[in-house]
C-alpha cells in the first residue's frame, strides 16, 4: 500500500460475543484503519472535495455496528472490510478490531485483516 487515510481507535458500542450474557449487551470495540487512497490529488488542489472523506468512512462503520449482531470479531472485521471497499471504491483496506475486556488479563484481543478489491 502506497498513500493511505488511517484512522485509529474508533470506538463503537455493539452485540459482539457467543456467549448468551454477550447477545444481551452491547459491547465495545476499538478499530484502527488504513485506507488505501491517492493523496496526491488533494496534495496538489488543497482541496477538501479532493479527499478521502474520513467522517463518512467512520459513519459507515458506526452504522454497520450499530445494527450488527456478528458474534465474532472475525465476521465484523470481514464485512466493514469488504464493506469500504465497495462503497468507498478503495484498492486496499486494513483494519484492525481489538474487544478490551474480552480476556481479563489482557488489554484486549483481537484480528487485523488486509482486503482489496480482488476479495469482492
């Protein structure tokens, strides 16, 4: 991956988990992005339109979790993945999920996963 948008520790509240406690709550999860993205053309204009709008990104991904009911952090990672890709129209995308809490003597768990267009 060349140029890319990052976006780190996005934090959202969703129904994660296996466990029958776990499908009555919503739990968090933190999720860091690198988004493949051609930063060239902004570079050049300075212009806003010209970027990669990185507030709609992460109000794709707040609503995909806010009606997810995944029970692995597996699924989520895969589906806001292939999601970005088709929606965003970018090459690449690696995300990481982290679940604090889910293993008490850690700060977290979690997946990291690269997709790219040839995935969908």
């Amino acid at each position: 991956m060349g140029d890319c948008v990052l976006i780190q520790g996005l934090r959202a509240t969703t129904c994660i988990g296996v466990h029958a406690w776990e499908r009555e709550i919503r739990q968090e999860l933190v999720l860091d992005l690198k988004l493949s993205w051609n930063n060239r053309l902004p570079a050049a204009t300075d212009n806003v339109k010209d970027c990669l709008d990185y507030t709609a990104v992460s109000d794709w991904v707040m609503s995909y979790l806010e009606g997810s009911q995944a029970q692995l952090i597996e699924k989520v990672a895969e589906q806001i993945a292939l999601g970005l890709l088709h929606y965003f129209d970018l090459a690449e995308v690696s995300l990481t999920v982290k679940k604090p809490g889910a293993v008490p003597q850690a700060d977290w768990v979690g997946v990291e996963i690269t997709r790219t267009q040839a995935d969908l």
